[in-house]
C-alpha cells in the first residue's frame, strides 16, 4: 500500500506542469457528479409520495401544472382552502405530512412549480411575478375561492407577492423558512460559474433551475419591498434559529418593512431557536397549528413569540 503511495507520489510531482491546470476539470466533474446523486434521491424520495388526489391543470401553450390534493376540490366546497408553495429546488411532496396530517375542515393543495418533477412550462417562469401568475391560475383553477397562502423558502416571497397581486383570493400568508430581505441573498461564485451556457448543460434540471430563480430573487425582493405596503392580510411567520440556508434575520426584515409602513400589526413571528430550514418535514405540526391560528385570525393581531 504504501509503495502505491509512493508511485502516486512520484508520478503527480514529474507531471504537476500539465495536472494543476486540469485541476477545476476534475472539481467541477465531481461536484456535478455529486450534484445529479443529490437529485436522483430527491426523485426517489419524491416518487414515494401518495397524495389523496392528483390532476393536471392546462394553461394552453404556457403551462401545464400538477396539482395534488387532500381531497376532490369539486366536492370539498365547503373546506378552507390552503395552497401551499414549495421551495427552490422542491416538489409538493415537500408537504407530504403536512397534506396527510391536516383536519378535513382544510382543503389542502400543494402543486409542483413549473419545470419541476411533473410541471411543464413553454414560458420563462424564473421570476417571482411569473411564479404568481402560475400560483393565482392554481387557485383559479382548483379551489376558485380565497385562500390561505403558505410559502416555504422561495416559495414565500410567492405567497407575499400573490397576497399583494391578487388580495381578493388570499386570507392571510404563513411563511415557512422564507427568504424576504434581498440584503441578505449573496450570489456565490459557483452560482455564477454554474449559470455559464459551458456548465449550465451538465447540471441535473431541478438544480438548473434553481440557479435561475436564486440568482434572479435579490433582485425580485427588492421590486417586493416597495409593494410591502400593499399587504393587507395577517402574516404568520415561521422560522429556525438554526437555519443555515435562509437566514433567521429575514423574521427583522419583514418587521421593520411592515414597521415603517404601520402595518406591524399584521404579523405573527414564531421563531424557533434550534430549528433549521426543513421545517414542514421535521415539524409539520407547528404549520398546522399555524394554519389553525391563521384562520382565526383577524388583520388587527400580530405577536412575536420567542420559543426553545
């Protein structure tokens, strides 16, 4: 073994000259490697998800959208309904538990984002007014009444943006994880050399995709900022102290843009110190409880609470 070593040695020291260079090949091979494991468990995973009910709603010659359900929304007139848009990457099945844990009071649809698993898209949709327009057409299409709109991570500037676009078909906005302040969304690197027409062919799709959204979102969430003060409904948010991908300090940024506007009153913090980014899969019950208090809820509350 260790004369293998040796050998390894000797051939990296005489050849180094043309090895160095070749260097960002083998990194970037690797790491796109890693990345389409990293998304053939995601469809795994994805694939193992039963809702209750499924169907496709046509926007002819712009999208065709999978939508799933807890129940028929033909037949569930009289349940609240409550849409719920995934993150960036993600599927529905992100709301999997929360879909199967839920009340039959509550009419829950989560739906697939164009251009992920089985939403299929002919327009570009890497904009958080895009993404709305897609989000207003599933509730138009499905429920057809107000909603309450729940948002996890990229999903929530979405749900905001709906509740600011189309006020008549949103009840109030939970948002889980979300990413509101465009101060705090840094372009890194990778992200740019991943986005080059070179690389961008050798990612899997749900991770190309993303790349557009995210690099695109700074610059969305500074349009919403100026809109914030539109909002009229209650706003629940959730959040982790732990989370690493999305900030916990979005939860300040929403309050001193509602602040300044004397809107203040309209939100609901409930920041949890030691939880992270995947909350609707490790604590699908808070959103509930969310859910349940939201639906109550009357646009004049809002508290903060601090928990362990």
């Amino acid at each position: 073994m260790r004369s293998r070593l040796q050998r390894t040695l000797k051939f990296c020291r005489s050849h180094w000259p043309w090895l160095l260079p070749a260097m960002p090949l083998v990194v970037i091979a690797f790491g796109t490697a890693l990345l389409h494991l990293a998304a053939m468990a995601f469809e795994y995973h994805a694939g193992q998800w039963d809702p209750p009910f499924r169907e496709r709603i046509d926007s002819p010659g712009q999208f065709s959208v999978s939508v799933y359900a807890s129940d028929d929304w033909n037949a569930s007139i009289e349940d609240l309904p409550v849409i719920l848009i995934h993150g960036s990457p993600g599927d529905a099945s992100n709301f999997g538990d929360i879909i199967r844990m839920a009340p039959e009071k509550y009419l829950m649809i989560a739906y697939d984002r164009p251009d992920y698993r089985g939403t299929m898209s002919s327009i570009p949709v890497g904009n958080l007014k895009s993404q709305t327009a897609v989000a207003r057409y599933v509730i138009e299409g499905t429920a057809g009444r107000p909603c309450i709109a729940i948002g996890h991570s990229y999903g929530g500037p979405i749900a905001l943006q709906l509740a600011i676009e189309y006020p008549g078909l949103v009840k109030g906005v939970i948002l889980i994880g979300a990413a509101v302040d465009p101060g705090l969304e840094k372009i890194h690197l990778l992200q740019k050399a991943a986005a080059h027409p070179l690389l961008e062919w050798t990612l899997p799709k749900a991770f190309r995709l993303s790349n557009e959204e995210l690099i695109q979102l700074g610059p969305d969430l500074i349009e919403l900022r100026h809109r914030l003060p539109e909002l009229t409904v209650p706003i629940v948010m959730i959040h982790g102290g732990e989370d690493r991908l999305v900030p916990v300090e979005n939860c300040d940024y929403l309050l001193d843009e509602l602040r300044k506007a004397g809107l203040e009153s309209l939100l609901t913090i409930d920041r949890h110190r030691e939880w992270n980014h995947f909350i609707p899969w490790e604590h699908p019950s808070s959103v509930l409880k969310a859910i349940d208090t939201m639906a109550g809820m009357s646009s004049s509350t809002g508290r903060e609470q601090e928990q362990e």
